[in-house]
C-alpha cells in the first residue's frame, strides 16, 4: 500500500501535493473503482480540512467548498436559484453517498452522467483551484474537458466553486431521466436557470448532461428565451435544432436519437416549471 496523508490544514495539503498524490475527499468514486485491488498510490485524504466544507455567502455571491456534501447543498438555506442543485443533490446515488460525496468530487471525476454538473453549469459557476504558489479560476464550462479529464494540473487542489449572484430574480430547476427512480446513472438529464424582470425573462441559462462528453450549454436556446413570458407556455419555444451543441451516443442506457428526444422533452417540462 502507498502511503496515506490526511492533513487538517489546506497549507499542509497543497505542500504535500508538490508530489504525487491521489487526492480522496468522500470516496464515492474512489473505492468502487478500487474493488477487489489494492491501493498501491499515495493517497491524500481532504475530508479533515474544515475550511474546505461549507456553503456560505459573499459580496459577490455564494461559494460552496470543495468537500461540501450533497446532503449539505440539499440542508443549507439558499434561495431559489439554488432549486435546481438541490434537485439534483437528492439525484447522487442514495442517501449514503449523498452524505459522503463532494461537489468538487463530482466535478474532478468528470463523468459525462454526474449529476452536479448541469446545474452547477446554469448557475455560471466558476472553480477555484490553488496549489502552493496561489490560487486561480476559471469556468466550470472550460475545467471539465472531456471524459474523466479536467484542467486541474499536478500539484493543484480544488478549493471551492464560486456562484455568482443573479441581476435579477432567479430560479432554477433540474430533471434527471434514467432506467429506474433512483440509483441510477442518468439517460439525459437538465438544469435550468431563468431570471425575471418586468415580467420578462432577462437572461436564461439552460445545461444538458449525459449527452456529450462534457455537459452542455446551449447558447441558442438561452439567446431564444430572452424577452419571452414567463408562463407555462415557455417551454413550447424549445426547438430541436437548440440541441444542437449535444452529441449524444449509443450504449446500454439508450440510442442517440432516444436522448435527443429526452433532452428535448426535459427542457421543454423544466422551462414550463420554472415559469409556473
């Protein structure tokens, strides 16, 4: 077995990522990956580090901390534009791994069907990383860059998400469709994230996952929902060709053209409930 590091404080983390370590916050992803095998890496254990858990608020507007659980995110006080990220909170597997899972690990696992993502994608997150000379940010839509890979370099520590706060009034939502109710990796899933102003919507944020690589904005579809009523009918102006950034595929869960016709589905339900 490689050697175990579970350090109290941030500054002894990141010097001791100036080498090697797997990093381990909840586990989820980490042990069920490892069964049946030892764990031969070094390992680098952040669940001890309280500055790293919790969800407070700031001038600029709410930062969540790299091991803040999913049963954290669901319990805190927020407002609605946090709706759809507590929705998708109580989607995490059970209540089990919603209690020991993190939201950075969701983030750094960068599977295509994490549930975190879109919503945390339609609230404009952005993510801190910090290694032993500083700290920098950037996009949550430009960290996640593919299938289990990210912009996160040797040496650097995911510290928090930041969400900044809406020009106007805002609310959110998220559905999630797959095989059963619930323990179940997702077929298609969305967030969305709308504002009202004068009784119009003033800008629109809209993310689609598990059908791309990487979950999806979709720009077209925002740009189209600017200036429209907020009422039930505001998912009738979800058109195919908004999925257009999507590139779903074939596997066991279901067809390509299966999740272009939830995806579309979703959004059209989600709007529809947001402005209800």
């Amino acid at each position: 077995m490689g050697e175990y590091l579970r350090p109290r404080g941030l500054e002894e983390a990141l010097q001791a990522l100036t080498r090697p370590f797997t990093v381990l916050a909840g586990g989820t992803d980490f042990y069920p990956t490892r069964v049946g095998r030892s764990v031969t890496e070094d390992v680098l254990d952040i669940a001890g580090i309280t500055a790293l858990r919790g969800v407070s608020e700031t001038s600029a507007g709410w930062r969540l901390g790299a091991t803040t659980t999913w049963s954290d995110i669901v319990e805190a006080h927020l407002p609605p534009l946090f709706d759809g990220l507590k929705q998708a909170s109580r989607e995490v597997g059970g209540r089990q791994i919603q209690n020991a899972g993190t939201v950075a690990g969701n983030i750094c696992n960068a599977s295509p069907a994490a549930d975190g993502v879109p919503a945390l994608l339609a609230l404009d997150a952005e993510v801190e990383l910090a290694n032993h000379a500083g700290t920098r940010r950037l996009p949550l839509a430009t960290f996640i860059t593919g299938v289990r890979k990210t912009e996160r370099q040797p040496g650097e520590l995911v510290v928090a998400l930041h969400v900044p706060r809406p020009l106007h009034n805002a609310r959110s939502a998220f559905l999630k469709l797959g095989a059963r109710r619930y323990l179940v990796i997702s077929i298609a899933m969305a967030s969305v994230v709308v504002e009202v102003s004068d009784e119009k919507v003033a800008a629109a944020r809209v993310a689609v996952g598990a059908c791309s690589p990487v979950a999806q904005r979709l720009p077209a579809l925002e740009q189209a929902l600017i200036g429209a009523t907020p009422d039930a009918r505001l998912g009738e102006l979800v058109e195919s060709a908004h999925l257009a950034p999507l590139s779903p595929i074939d596997d066991v869960r279901g067809s390509a053209g299966y999740r272009s016709d939830v995806a579309l589905v979703l959004l059209r339900r989600l709007l529809s409930k947001v402005a209800a």
